[in-house]
C-alpha cells in the first residue's frame, strides 16, 4: 500500500521542527561509525492510531533571503508535488506577515487538501490575531500549541481522517532499489539487468510521485526493481526537481529489502558515496556494493580496488562488492547471484540452542573485561526478527556491554552464521527486561 505524505510548511520559527518532533515521537537515531546520516532529515515514516504516512519539513521560506523566489518556489513544491496534505504553519503570536501571504498564494494554486494551523495559541497576543488568518481563504484552521500540545489531537484527526488502516499485504517479492549518486549508472544498471533476463517490464503501483517499479524473473522467481534518481548532496539540493528526487530515492530505501549502492569506477570512491551507503544501513537494509564502469579501469585489479573499498568503507565490512559494466553488460551475470545471498541472509533464523551454543563459545573463549570488579554475563541469546536480522541477550547488567565486547559478538555471529550483505542488530536486556 502507497502510504500518503503530510508537508509541513510555512516561514521560520513558526514552530515547524517542534510540530515534526511531536509528530514522529522519536529524536532520528544516528548509527555509530556511519559517517553522513543527516539529523535533520527532509521526511519520516511515521503513523498516527494506526494510519501510516510519509512527514516531509520543507524548511522556512523567507523572503529577506537572496533570490527569495527561487526558495519559495522550491519549498512550495515540495509541499505540492509530494503531498495529499499540506500544513500551513503560521505564528499567531505575530499575526499574518508578508511571507505568510506569499506562501497561501502558491498553496491556493493546488488542489491538495490544505490546514492552516495557527501556533503559540498559549501565548495571550495570539488570541487577538486569531480571526486574522481566516483572510488567508482556506477551509480549514486548527488553533494548537506545539508546546503545550493544545490542538494536537484535532490537527491529527484532520490530517489522517481520509486515510486508511495500515493493511497487511503478503507480497513475498524481494524489493531492491538501486541507489548512488547523479550519473553513476543506475538506469543503464536496471535496464542491463532487465534485458539481459528478456523480461517485460511493467509498471506497478506506481504515481507521479513515486520511483517507477520493475518486474524481473530470475530463475523462475519474481524480483521488483526500484530505480531511483540520483542522491546529490544536502548542499547542493538546489534546484526543486532534485529535491523530489531525494525524497523519493529515501522512500524507494524506505520500501527496500536490499540496496544496491553503485559506485563510478571512473570516478572513484567519493566522501558522498559513503553517505548513501549510511542511509541504507540506517534503514536496516541489506547492501551490495556495485562497482559500475569496470570496464573503463585499465590500471587497476579488482583484488585492489576491492581492497580500496574496504578501506573505505570500513563501517560496513559485510558488504559483498560486484565489479561490472552496466553499458556493455560485461560481468552483469554476477550481480544476481549476489542479490539472491543477500536476499537468503536478510530472512535467515538461527535456532535458539544454535545461537545460544556459538555465544557461549565466544563467550568462554574471550571473556568481557570487568569494570569495578564486575564483569558482564550472557545467560541466554535468542534471535527475535528478520530484515535486519535481530539478536537479544539477556544479561546480568546491559551498562556492562563494551561497543568493542558488542562489536565482537557480532564478528562472531557473522563468523558462525554468515549474515553476508546484511546489517544485523544486537540488543541487550537485563533479566528485569529493560532494552540498551
């Protein structure tokens, strides 16, 4: 199911970022030793009594910057073309401003469903201005607080209330986008892989605002392909169509079970391809490095540039790394069996005696240092999830748990249970049952 996307908009410092953490109900977490996740993301999936949806911030539009039109342009589009509603922030401590009115006059321009939400209605100025933004023309105002929260069940309700129930859908069908930065050669990667199993190609599911899916049979199995635009830097997300284009790349992540990160052998490796890869790793996905261009490399062998990427790319060892050719289809034939391995791996189960057995192994063959004469227990390891694959351990003290003792019990697992191409997750509980 596609879910619907909510924008939130309008000038700085009207409360957007307050509205957006309440909202989505979590700080972003941050994945350590993984260099370039953002912590002001442009979206989150998040959901409200059980409806899910996409939240995009659209940053402040003010028209005191330099070229102020192109700004508001790009921010009113964002809201537009990736929207079904848009919330129009405004302060109702300060009334309605000249940006107030530039923004309702490109928002009056679509037919997307739009609330004003008038914010500060704690603060007694804002209760003289009320009546004030009932000139801006829309249907629909909402009074809230984003401090205090005053509203914020109404705005919900207003926002969600011609969306669905999240529904449960079976598609077993293996997603995996292909993801890099402009010009790497995702398409021709996607149509190399498409005509060299001489499949038809159909769209499916598929909007205006959505990377365009595709179907591939490999070996009697049906694959869906996710192309997607190129990722550019957050600094240079000038231009309105780029930034469509990284929000609609980070949902085609989003719906992912794998990610193929391709990389310009012309090129090289660059500081940006290292920030893909961690928005992959962020979401949990399974990750396959695809060397593209190999064919224009005359000085270097792929034990060497294979060497150089692990180099690189330090924070994700599991990785396995394809070298190939998109254009000329030389070495396409050793990407599926890749993707396959991964595919396998992200849905692997350990049983619970197996696991339990290769911990305790690890455990006696390196014991964790003590801390103030206490040292850290294992009594029992259970695996508790797939996509990525989850480990729980019930221990005496989860504060015990050392990043360097943690990253060890994972090489340990990989070394016991592969895992190849798949993040996988270890969470510590102690016996009362609290998470690390």
């Amino acid at each position: 199911m596609k879910l619907p996307t909510v924008a939130l908009v309008g000038r700085p410092n009207v409360g957007k970022s307050t509205l957006f953490n309440k909202i989505v109900g979590k700080k972003i977490s941050i994945i350590e030793d993984v260099p370039g996740v953002t912590r002001d993301r442009i979206y989150q999936e998040t959901s409200y009594n059980g409806k899910s949806f996409y939240l995009i911030d659209t940053g402040g539009i003010d028209t005191t910057k330099m070229d102020f039109n192109e700004e508001i342009k790009m921010q009113a589009e964002v809201a537009i073309a990736e929207s079904d509603v848009v919330v129009f922030i405004v302060d109702g401590k300060e009334g309605i401003t000249t940006n107030d009115i530039i923004i309702r006059d490109i928002l009056r321009k679509t037919d997307k469903k739009i609330i004003v939400a008038i914010n500060k209605m704690d603060i007694k100025e804002a209760q003289n201005n009320i009546y004030d933004f009932y000139e801006l023309g829309f249907d629909t105002y909402i009074p809230i607080s984003g401090i205090h929260n005053t509203g914020y069940i109404e705005l919900m309700d207003t926002i969600t209330e011609n969306f669905k129930l999240q529904e449960i859908q079976e598609d077993n069908r293996i997603k995996f986008s292909i993801i890099g930065r402009p010009n790497v050669g995702k398409s021709s990667l996607t149509n190399a892989l498409l005509q060299e199993e001489r499949v038809v190609v159909s769209n499916i599911a598929g909007t205006t605002r959505d990377s365009i899916d595709s179907i591939l049979k490999y070996n009697n199995e049906e694959f869906v392909v996710i192309d997607t635009a190129g990722m550019r830097k957050k600094g240079k997300v000038f231009e309105s169509i780029e930034k469509y284009s990284l929000i609609r790349s980070l949902k085609a992540i989003d719906r992912s079970d794998i990610c193929l990160v391709v990389i310009n052998a012309e090129e090289g490796i660059l500081e940006h391809d290292k920030h893909i890869a961690g928005y992959a790793i962020e979401r949990g996905k399974g990750l396959i490095f695809v060397v593209n261009k190999w064919d224009t490399v005359k000085d270097t062998s792929i034990q060497e540039y294979e060497k150089l990427m692990r180099a690189e790319f330090q924070f994700a060892p599991y990785a396995p790394i394809v070298f190939l050719s998109a254009l000329t289809k030389k070495r396409i034939h050793t990407l599926m069996p890749e993707i396959i391995k991964v595919k396998e791996n992200i849905s692997k189960e350990i049983k619970t005696s197996i696991i339990n057995e290769a911990i305790q192994d690890a455990y006696q063959l390196n014991l964790p240092p003590s801390y103030k004469g206490k040292r850290l227990k294992i009594y029992f390891t259970s695996q508790t999830g797939i996509k990525p694959p989850k480990f729980t351990f019930r221990v005496n003290n989860k504060g015990l748990v050392h990043f360097s003792y943690e990253r060890y019990l994972e090489n340990k697992i990989r070394e016991s249970f592969g895992f190849e191409g798949t993040p996988i997750i270890l969470q510590f509980k102690n016996k009362n049952g609290e998470e690390e």
